[in-house]
C-alpha cells in the first residue's frame, strides 16, 4: 500500500496541476504523476473531501468530470500565494529547524530547502522571525552539546503562565519533539523534580563545568498523552480570538479550540494567576472578547478603567 510520505505531495501538486490544464485527459495526468489512472481517481476522489473550515458547499475542492478528462471548478484558495503572520512563520521555521536536526528524517534536503525559502521570505519583515529562530537554535546547539558531554546547564527560563523568569541550574537528560515543538527534559534542582522546557522560551543557556548528574529516581515524563497535566489550582478561561491574536493559541498550552467565523477562534485555556491572564487580555486589545469567567472580565474591565484614570490624570491641561 502506497504510504502518505508517497501520495501527500502528489495530492498537493495536482490541483495547480490541474489549475492551468482545465480539461486535461486522466489518462496524461495518471502519466504525468507515474500513477495508474484508477491511483488517480482515488486521488481525485479525496482532493473532493479536502478544503477550508466548515467542510460544506462553497469550502470544498470541487471538480468537474467530462467524458475522460477533468476540470477544477473552485479551487479553496489554492490558487492564491500562502501568506503567513509572523508569529505563524516562526512558529514554521522552529519547527523545521528542529525537524532538519532530527534523527531519522529521510529527505532533510527537503527541509532545508522549504527552510531557506520561509526565512527568504520572513527576512523581509522586522526581523522578529528569524530573531526567535535564530535564539533557539543557538539554545538548540548548546543544549545538544550538553547531552552528549553530560553536563549540567545553567537556563534563565520564562514561565508564560507566572509571567516570571527565573535562573535555575538543570541536569539535562534528553531533547524531545513534540507537536512541532522542542523540549529539554531535565532534573531541575530548585524543583528537584523533573522539568520540561521549552526550548524557545530559555532566554540564555550556559554550560557548566560540572557533570549532569540526574538522582537515579529521575523518570523521563510519558508524552503520549500530551504534555500538560490539568491541576486544580488553575482556572479556565473561554476567549474569542481574532485573526491577528491566533497566536495565543499557538504559543500557549489550550484545552480546546473552535474556528469561527473570519478566521476567529474560541479557546478554552488554563491559567494559574489572574494577574498575569489580565495582562495577557489587555494586550490583545480589541482582538480578543472574553466569554468566561466574569471574574475575568470584570478584573480586565477594572483595570483598564483605572489605567484611563491615571492617564486622564497625567495628561497636560489645554488652555486656549
């Protein structure tokens, strides 16, 4: 059976394929991909269920058959050129970074071509793509160089969910990659327990002159379920985001997420200070509506209110 590393590229090049050869006979595109014409009608057949959210008339690939040949009629934005925000085309360059430095890739060629095209492209923003990239990549190189030397790391560490950076001192024991993201798990000394962190999120990495000695109780984490672990001291907030603040989503451990409409997404996400979620709503602004707790909004409400006290206060008076 032809497995997805074979037919994934192949569906993804026959609708511009397609696009510029309106009623081109299946027998010379079976051809053209080195596939057998009924391989080809099972491809046609799936790129019919493939599309934009909501998966109804009007998102889905839509083909037209006549006699032999065929014919794209509505193409679900295939035709027009990708357009990632930046914080989608950071995400995008960790990820294959870490992916080309990941044993058992077969075509890392691939990769680093795909690569070099999206930091072609991002470089030509402010340079906050390939700022985050280039960060971890270098906690990447130093980390990795840790673990095949066994030695002890010194990190400062940001925590999103306390809004807090900390230094601590850790004794790394592997690189994981999971969901697009990387990990250093390490005995962390000041929790003297095992600690996952993300590698985009250490500021600043050291090596120490001193072994990695984790305790012999140290158990690596079981990932198979997911990373995260609800506790109950965290509280759950429901939140509309625009397009232009997805990020959140993307950047931020969340329970669930439901598209909406305009490329809107409702989120529900933990948090364990108030504070720190508050600051959080406030700096998205008009992209983002909370929908629970009330606590939450009313906190948000109150300190806004009071941010535009002090700045009535402080502004200059006009004289004429």
């Amino acid at each position: 059976m032809e497995g997805v590393g074979e037919r994934l590229p192949r569906l993804l090049a026959l609708v511009p394929y397609l696009l510029v050869r309106p009623g081109v006979p299946i027998e010379e595109v079976a051809a053209d991909f080195s596939v057998t014409v009924r391989q080809l009608r099972r491809d046609l057949e799936l790129l019919w269920m493939c599309g934009l959210p909501g998966y109804g008339p009007g998102d889905l690939i839509d083909l037209s058959f006549e006699g032999d040949t065929v014919t794209v009629t509505f193409d679900a934005g295939m035709r027009r050129p990708l357009r990632l925000s930046r914080a989608e085309a950071t995400a995008l360059v960790v990820a294959l970074r870490a992916l080309a430095d990941t044993p058992g890739v077969a075509d890392t060629g691939s990769v680093r071509r795909a690569l070099a095209k999206i930091e072609a492209a991002a470089g030509q923003t402010d340079g906050v793509v390939l700022g985050l990239a280039t960060r971890e990549e270098a906690a990447l190189a130093t980390v990795r160089d840790s673990l095949d030397h066994r030695r002890a790391l010194r990190i400062r560490y940001y925590t999103p969910s306390r809004d807090t950076v900390s230094e601590r001192v850790v004794d790394p024991m592997r690189l994981l990659l999971v969901e697009g993201r990387s990990y250093l798990e390490a005995w962390c000394r000041a929790a003297d327990e095992v600690r996952l962190f993300r590698l985009d999120r250490i500021e600043h990495v050291t090596t120490l002159d001193e072994p990695a000695q984790p305790p012999p109780h140290a158990r690596p984490a079981d990932v198979s379920a997911g990373l995260f672990r609800a506790r109950p001291d965290q509280q759950i907030a429901v939140l509309t985001l625009a397009p232009d603040a997805r990020w959140v989503a993307e950047y931020y451990p969340i329970d669930e997420l439901i598209e909406g409409e305009g490329g809107t997404a409702t989120v529900r996400m933990r948090y364990a200070e108030t504070d720190w979620m508050v600051r959080l709503v406030l700096g998205l602004g008009a992209d983002v509506i909370i929908r629970d707790p009330p606590e939450l909004a009313a906190a948000v409400a109150q300190r806004a209110l009071a941010a535009l006290r002090r700045s009535s206060a402080a502004a200059p008076s006009q004289t004429d």
